[in-house]
C-alpha cells in the first residue's frame, strides 16, 4: 500500500512538472503568426534584402493600388536590431536600433493573404518607393 502512494505522489508531481513545462513553453512560443511575419521582415531589412523585403508585401495591396513590385524600391532602413515593444491584432510595434543607439518607431500591419502572411503597407509614392510601415515616429530614443 506504501508503494502505491508513492507512486501516486511521483505520478502527481510529474503531471505538476510537466504541466509547468508545457505552460513555459507556450509562453515562450507565444508569438503570433503576425509577429513571425513582421520579425521576417525586419531580419530581411537588417540584411538589405530587398528582394526578399518585396516578397513580403502583400500582393492583395498592390493589386488595389494597382501597382507592379518590379516598377518599386522598398523603403527601408539599416538597423542593427530590433524589439518589439507591442503587438495587438495584426498590428505590430516595433523600435528599430541603430549602431549609434538611435531607434525608430515603426507600426506594421499584417494580413493572412491565400495562407501566407504579409505586410500591408501604409503608402507609396511616385517617385517609386512603397513605404512598409503604417506610420514611423523618427528618433525615439536619442
């Protein structure tokens, strides 16, 4: 009989560590699926990929602006890093780092287009740039 609540105390204490495991894990994993698509595009534009930056705007955008990627520069900046400082919905907050310490402040939004996610952008302009990001406030942290 001894035995049995033994084991039934390990048992118990291994579900508790385990749920515990389980409960770290999804808080860790927790980013959304418009978190991974801006963090893929910010890794794009920290290694000037620009090419990859424009297979990552949403196609549904440019056939409403009636626009062809291949006529457009993406706008873009270098950073060293980047955090993102809030995520609400399809909304993504994130502050670009330079190497001077500077940062930017920058709102994308994302949308799920045919299963894959992409970056809606705020704007473009005739001299042939798309701008990436909804809004950008210049110079957040100097």
């Amino acid at each position: 009989m001894r035995t049995i609540s033994l084991v039934s105390v390990l048992a118990a204490g291994l579900v508790m560590v385990l749920a515990g495991c389980i409960s770290r894990t999804t808080v860790v994993v927790g980013s959304t699926p418009e978190q991974r698509a801006v963090e893929k595009f910010l890794g794009r534009m920290i290694d000037s990929d620009e090419d990859g930056e424009k297979k990552m705007i949403s196609p549904q955008w440019l056939e409403e602006n009636d626009l062809d990627i291949d006529d457009y520069q993406v706008n873009s900046y270098s950073p060293e890093d980047y955090e993102i400082t809030k995520v609400k919905g399809s909304k993504i907050t994130v502050e670009i780092i330079f190497s001077d310490g500077d940062a930017h402040r920058l709102v994308f939004l994302v949308r799920k287009e045919g299963g894959k996610y992409y970056i809606v952008p705020g704007s473009y302009d005739e001299d042939g740039w798309i701008h990436p990001w909804q809004s950008v406030k210049t110079s957040v942290r100097k």
